[in-house]
C-alpha cells in the first residue's frame, strides 16, 4: 500500500529524521514536523496530535516537556523550549512575523516585495502557557512563569510572574514548588544533551 503524502514527517515516522529525539519521547500519530534536522527533542517528551511545528532554524525541547493539541511552533528562527513546560491546546509560538509597512504581506508573491521579521523565542524551565496564547518573535519567558488562557505575549516575562490578557500584564506571583515537591524529581536524570 501506498502511503499518503505527508505522512513520512509525522508521528513515529519523525523519530529517524529528527537530528536528536530522547529516550521516552511520546509522537503521537497525528503530529506533524517540518525540518525535523533541525530539532532536538530531550527525554519523556510528548507532542500530541495535531500539534504543527517547524524547526525552522532550530527547535530544542528540554526533559518532561508536553506540546498539546493543536499546536503551531513556527519557525525561520531559534525557539528553546526548557524542562517541564507546558504548552496549552491551540497555542502558537511565532517566530517570525511580516513586515507590514510598506510591504505586502503574503509569502508566495516575488520576495522583493514582502518582507519578513525573525525573532529567537525562549520559554525557561517550568513555564505554563494556557490554551489559545500567542507567543511573538523575540520573546523570553522566564522560569516557571505561568501565561493564562487566551493571552499575547509581545514582550519578555519575570520568571515565576503570571500574565493574562491581550497584551499580557503582570498579575501576580506563582509559588515555586516545595522542597517536597523538589525531592521528587530529584532523582530524575535532568543533565542535558543540547
């Protein structure tokens, strides 16, 4: 039989042409990638179905990370995502934008008259973006920052801070999980590859 068109960059089919992908990854069948030489994804990840992404320049992925349903990581620049964040339904990780002054704003018209804006995203250890954000070129999010549902995040976060709204404001300030807490995953391997 046959196989469809596509299907070679999805799911367990990634797992061979993605440059590093850990030990415990989770691909679920309906996940898609683009560039997948350009990804290195670390242990006891999972990107679920429906999921898009585009390793575009780069895309790290640290330990125990999870991109959920539907959604996009678009690439053309690096995106560096840390250990144990959380990436809600829906959400999108721009790192590239149009030009809009005085360009046209479409990708398959002569490339002298469009223009494009690249930006590095990274998203620290412990951060949670809620479902349907939107993450803009350029941006840091701090360690453990938590962005709520429906949010824009045009501009870097405070580690531990938490955000909501369209732009994100700065609500409050998220505990650090307890010492507790802490000794149980402190057994768990987190040196890195990358």
């Amino acid at each position: 039989m046959e196989s469809l068109l596509g299907t070679e960059l999805m799911g367990d089919n990634l797992r061979s042409k993605i440059k590093y992908c850990g030990e415990g990854v989770k691909l679920y069948p309906l996940c898609k990638m683009i560039h997948p030489q350009n990804a290195e994804i670390d242990d006891h990840c999972q990107i679920m179905d429906y999921a898009f992404l585009d390793a575009g320049k780069s895309l790290k992925i640290g330990k125990y990370s999870t991109i959920t349903w539907h959604c996009l990581l678009e690439g053309g620049a690096n995106i560096s995502i840390g250990d144990r964040v959380f990436i809600g339904p829906g959400s999108k990780v721009l790192s590239s934008t149009y030009e809009l002054d005085g360009y046209y704003a479409i990708e398959h018209i002569d490339e002298r008259a469009r223009a494009t804006r690249y930006g590095d995203i990274t998203i620290h250890d412990d951060a949670y973006i809620g479902a349907n954000s939107v993450v803009m070129p350029g941006v840091t999010i701090g360690e453990g920052a938590v962005v709520g549902a429906n949010a824009l995040v045009n501009r870097n976060l405070k580690p531990w801070g938490i955000y909501f709204g369209n732009p994100v404001k700065l609500i409050g300030m998220r505990e650090k999980p307890t010492e507790e807490r802490r000794k149980i995953v402190e057994g768990m391997d987190w040196t890195k590859h990358f």
